[in-house]
C-alpha cells in the first residue's frame, strides 16, 4: 500500500511539474469548402468554421482559406507570403484545394504539373519554418449517378494530392474519399441536407432558393470538421493531444 500511494504521490508531482504545452497556430488555406462566410452567405458555412471549437486553450485556428482560390491564385494574391511570415515552429499548416484548380473555365484553372508543384512549395515552405503540413484532397461535391451511387469529381486533382503526399512523406487526409463515404451512407435524399439547400422563401439570403451540390450547411460544414478531426486521431497526430477533453 505505501509502494502504491509513493507512486500515485510522485506520479501526481510530476503532472504538476510538466511544463505547459507551448501555444501552436493551425493555420487552414484552401477555397470556400473551407473558409469562413461572411453574413450575406448563411447558411452556406465552410469546415474550418466549425473545426475552430474542436481545440483547447493552446491551439489557435487561422483560417485563411477564400472563396474561389487554388494553388496558384492563393499565391498570386499574396495570400500564401503572410502565413509563412508569421508561422512558428511547430505550427500545423492544413492545405486542400482542387475545387478551382481543377476547372478548366475558372480563371483559377492550374495544370496537374502546376497544381503539384504549388503543393511542392507549400510543403517546402512550411518544413523551412520547422511547421508541419498537411495535405487534404478536396471534399467531395454531391454528385450521384442514376442508381444512386456517388461519383467522384476530384479524381484526377485528389490523386495529385495523394501522390505529392506520399513522394515527400506529408501526412495526408483523404477528405475526398471519407466524405464520399459519408455521402453515400447517407444517400441521394438525406446528403442534401449537408449542402446549401433551400427552398424559396425559406431563407432571406436566397429568396429564390438555393441548390448548391458544393458548399455546406451548418450540419454539412460540421460533419466535414469532423471527418478531418477523425483523421488527425486515427492517424496519432500530435495535434489530437490538444483536442478539447469533456
């Protein structure tokens, strides 16, 4: 009995004498699957809007992701330069484009060669502030087939991601893959209440109504932070030890 209560003593004198853990940012670029909406936009809501509240006190979320942006225009406007001035060592950079990359009538339109090479640099600048990238393919559109069966719209952009991933040992998150799960899991009728669905009428924003196979609801952009907070546990990234114990 003393042993034990020796240990137990010591154990709880060591959790006291633990330094804090240091305050790390996590910053979030992307395009508007993940940004942050202004109010004219509700209910359309991006995942790094919900993914904010998942930390405790010692993360700070950063979400620079913009409406429309790929690899290549999210560098262009200047946008990619202030997050490498201010990124600390230890800091997690979470990167997922592809949406606008990958169209070749947007003005965003980038190259495969291109789109990898953009992701080449994010990761190369990041480790070069000793932070830690992360890619993610882009999240899945809600797109079924007539035996409802959903189908992939990022194939080719995704499998950039995955291969650019695996060359330069980058921890990935298949956000396309688990979110076409998800899609399909709930299917063709229920899926849509992830999306920006609206009858006319129904929201003053979009008096018309609103069928958006791409941008999320409130209950879509929170499903989505959770496949990607689901990811980081699973795969034992550090960042897991900062979520929010209940």
């Amino acid at each position: 009995m003393k042993l034990i209560s020796y240990i137990t003593g010591l154990a709880l004198l060591l959790s006291f004498c633990l330094p804090p853990k240091k305050r790390i940012t996590v910053w979030l670029i992307g395009d508007s699957t993940m940004s942050k909406k202004e109010i004219k936009a509700y209910p359309e809501t991006g995942w790094g809007m919900p993914f904010v509240y998942f930390f405790d006190s010692t993360v700070v979320i950063e979400n620079r992701a913009q409406n429309g942006r790929s690899t290549r225009t999210f560098i262009d406007e200047n946008r990619w330069q202030p997050v490498t001035d201010a990124m600390q060592e230890g800091d997690y950079v979470l990167v997922q484009f592809g949406h606008n990359d990958e169209v070749k009538t947007k003005k965003s339109y980038t190259t495969e060669t291109e789109f990898t090479a953009n992701l080449v640099k994010y990761i190369t600048d990041t480790r070069k502030k000793k932070a830690n990238p992360i890619l993610i393919t882009p999240v899945a559109r809600r797109k079924f087939d007539s035996t409802g069966r959903i189908e992939g719209t990022h194939d080719v952009y995704a499998a950039l991601v995955r291969d650019v991933a695996a060359r330069y040992n980058v921890l990935l998150i298949d956000l396309d893959k688990k979110s076409q799960a998800l899609l399909q899991e709930l299917g063709p009728d229920k899926s849509k209440f992830l999306f920006n669905y609206l009858q006319p009428g129904e929201h003053p924003n979009y008096p018309q109504g609103k069928t958006d196979d791409t941008h999320f609801s409130e209950l879509g952009a929170r499903r989505m932070a959770e496949l990607v907070l689901s990811e980081i546990v699973a795969q034992h990234i550090e960042l897991a030890e900062r979520i929010v114990k209940r």
